[in-house]
C-alpha cells in the first residue's frame, strides 16, 4: 500500500501521474498540472475496477499535461467518468477535449452547474450529482457533499469512503507560487489560503455551515486534495477545519455586520447615500423631481421677468 506520510515527506516526480493511494483494486493518483504560476491547478484520477474517473480535469491549456499524465494510468479511451465540482474554465474549460476523444464519458454534475456547461460547446448529456452517490462496483462508490456558495450556489465535494480522500474544488485552494505537493507548513499554508478565500468565497456563513456539515455526517477524512495549492494531511485536517469555520471572507469584507441590513422592501430602493453623506443629512438625489423642479424655477423665473415691467409703470 502507498504511504501517502512518506510521499509527504519529499516532492514527487511531477512529471508523470503521482499515485496517492492504492488498496487492491482502488487507486488514487494526481495527474494535474506543472507551471510556474500561482494558480496552478490539481486534477485527479480515481480508478477502482474497470471505472476511471477523472476529478476536476482541468483549463484547455492543461489539457496536453493532464491527458499525458493519465495515459501513463490508464488508456483515455477507458475513462468512463468525468467530475465537474463547479462549471470555472479552469476546472473544466478542457472538457470538450476530452469528449472529442471518448465520446461515451459520462459528465457529472449538480443541477446548478448542468445548465452552464453546454456553453462549452458540449452537446453530451449531463448527470446531475444531486441524489449523492455514484456507484463504481463491488459495493465501492463515491459520495457527493453540497458546499453551497463556495463559491458557485451549486458547487460540491466528492468523498471518496474507501482512501478517505476529500476532493474539495476550491475549497481550502491556495495560491502560491513556490508550490509544493503537500502541506508542510500549516500555518504558513494557511496564509496563502486566506488570500484566495477572501476574494473567492461568499463569506463565513457558508464556510462554517460547509465544516459543521462535515461534523454532522460524520466523514473521516484522511487528506483534502483541492482543486488550487497543496494537499492537506490528516495531522492538519483538524486545523483545516478550524481554520475554515472560522474564517471571515467575500461579503463579510465587503459588507461588514455594523452596516445596516436591508429589508426586502429597500432592496429596490435607489442607491444608499455614502456614509460620509449620511451624517451630513444628505439625501439620494431624484432626477426627475430635479428635472422638475428646474422648469419651475425657470417658468416662474419668465413670469416674474414679465411682471416687474408692468409694476414700474
């Protein structure tokens, strides 16, 4: 079997398809990409049996390295499925490669997600992941977790029960530019986590909810594989969590909680006066009333002019 702590402990040759997990007939691997970039991005191949199945493939111009990796695995021929966890280019912008050369793959989606991806120029049908579970044999299957908001209304995880792999998607992705295959460093990793949570994730409602569901269900997770950055060990799951449940991001930045709420009824309302403006009693501007209000001046303004002659004589 495959010590994931002792890959851990080193950087993996990149340049072929890193094997993460193996137990009889149920492999994990990383195939994703290998650049110079902050926004790297980790594709993953899970194959139990005569299923294949491809986690978040990976932008167009991944397609090449991606598909390279795989082929040392398996045929491509062979991949039976693909997991889109959101509809970003970057997850899944080279989906239509893929279908060009196996056009029996089965794209699996959530609803939310479905409806967009025929924008890709796919034409295929569409699996919606929204009942939980795909099966893939001999009892083995992997089960979908929602994650709403984080950061697409649709977005979802896969779990898989069997190496107790969490394939996260964005979330706890990092941006880093001196990447490495694992975590090393939580505290460190954390920084570059928080950098691209607080742009990309709705705020911290949807991130707590997301860890507490976790909690709730139970899941024993062994390693989060994110979509983005370094993948999380057990040691650090807990602090992963934490961290994540914890955090402040998106609208709790943007709107912070001493503002005031909006009822439904103000939400149509025209926009709110600065803060600034407010205090000095300032309220939002009318056009039309403007408008009218400046015809008056001027009618009344002609009237006058023509009275005061009549008044001097």
């Amino acid at each position: 079997m495959v010590s994931l702590e002792e890959l851990a402990g080193g950087q993996p040759d990149l340049s072929q398809a890193v094997l993460l997990f193996e137990a009889g007939r149920h492999r994990v691997y990383w195939v994703g990409s290998e650049e110079a970039t902050h926004f790297r991005c980790n594709a993953y191949l899970l194959c139990h049996g005569d299923a294949n199945v491809l986690i978040d493939p990976g932008g167009r111009f991944h397609y090449d390295q991606v598909s390279r990796r795989v082929e040392g695995v398996v045929d491509p021929q062979k991949i039976t499925h693909i997991v889109v966890q959101h509809q970003d280019p970057d997850l899944c912008g080279s989906l239509p490669l893929w279908l060009e050369r196996q056009g029996g793959i089965k794209v699996l989606t959530n609803s939310r997600a479905a409806v967009l991806l025929p924008h890709y120029g796919l034409t295929c049908p569409i699996e919606e992941t929204d009942d939980g579970w795909l099966p893939l044999g001999d009892g083995a299957k992997l089960r979908f977790l929602p994650a709403p908001f984080m950061h697409f209304p649709g977005a979802f995880v896969t779990y898989d029960p069997i190496s107790k792999f969490l394939f996260s998607g964005d979330i706890f992705a990092a941006v880093n530019a001196d990447w490495q295959m694992f975590v090393q460093d939580f505290d460190l990793h954390s920084g570059f986590m928080e950098i691209f949570h607080t742009d990309y994730m709705a705020g911290h409602r949807a991130l707590a909810g997301f860890t507490a569901m976790l909690r709730r269900e139970q899941v024993p997770i062994r390693a989060i594989l994110p979509q983005h950055g370094s993948i999380i060990m057990e040691r650090d799951v807990p602090k992963a969590l934490e961290w994540l449940g914890n955090l402040l991001c998106g609208l709790d930045l943007i709107y912070p909680a001493d503002e005031p709420r909006s009822t439904p009824s103000q939400r149509r309302s025209p926009p709110a006066v600065p803060v600034a403006d407010r205090a000095l009693g300032k309220r939002p501007m009318n056009t039309a009333a403007l408008v009218l209000g400046l015809l008056l001046i001027l009618t009344v303004g002609a009237a006058v002019e023509g009275w005061i002659p009549t008044l001097a004589r």
